[in-house]
C-alpha cells in the first residue's frame, strides 16, 4: 500500500513512514529529523512516558533549534526528569507504606497472646 504522504511500508502501528524527502515545514523541523531514529521514534519504542519523552525530546535536539540554546533545551530536559523523580519517589513512598501496613496487619493476625512455644514450634 502507498500513501500519498507517508510513502510505501507500514510501522509499528500499521502506517506508512515518511521518506526524509517529503517534508511538512513545521510539523517536520531539522533540529528533530537531523537525527536516525527520530527522538519520537525512540519515545514510542521505548514505550516512555510523557515526561520520559519530554526528556528524551530536549535532549536530542539541545543546540540545534534555532533561537534556543543548548543549555535551555537541557534545562528544560532536566525540569521534567526531576517531574518524573518527584513521581517515583512519592510511588515508591505508598508502596513502602502498603507494604508495612501490610507486615503489620498479618503480624497482629498471627499473633495469638499464647508464647509457649519455642522457635521450633514446640511446646515448652
């Protein structure tokens, strides 16, 4: 199948790439298309995440867009991996929370008052 724009060969989710030689101005910029594979292209087959991508996005084209500077384009990279820092640290809080309200309610459950046995289960 041929597509009037994208050109032959599905992708990943079944439509056709564009050869670098069809351009759409300013839905295809240089300072993304200068490099293979695509920083979009890298944030789908990773399968990132908006700030992930974001990330990855600012990265790869840092000093390359013109009218912003290299160091502007990694400060916005590093603002969204500390949004994505900010986001595991506070997922990983809740689970270690769950997991000791977790260990404490089976504590209390097991724990009967009756200490007369030993380590080995035995009665003293």
């Amino acid at each position: 199948m041929h597509d009037k724009i994208y050109g032959p060969g599905p992708d990943d989710y079944g439509r056709n790439p564009r050869p670098k030689s069809v351009k759409l101005s300013k839905y295809d910029p240089d300072h993304y298309t200068r490099i293979e594979p695509e920083s979009k292209d890298v944030i789908r087959q990773w399968k990132l995440n908006y700030f992930l991508g974001c990330a990855v996005k600012y990265i790869s084209r840092a000093g390359h867009k013109k009218g912003v500077s290299a160091l502007d384009d990694i400060l916005k990279a590093k603002h969204y991996l500390e949004f994505e820092i900010e986001y595991l640290e506070h997922e990983y809080d809740e689970t270690l929370e769950e997991l000791r309200q977790s260990d404490d309610s089976s504590a209390e459950s097991t724990d009967n008052g009756d200490n007369s046995t030993d380590y080995f289960g035995t009665k003293d």
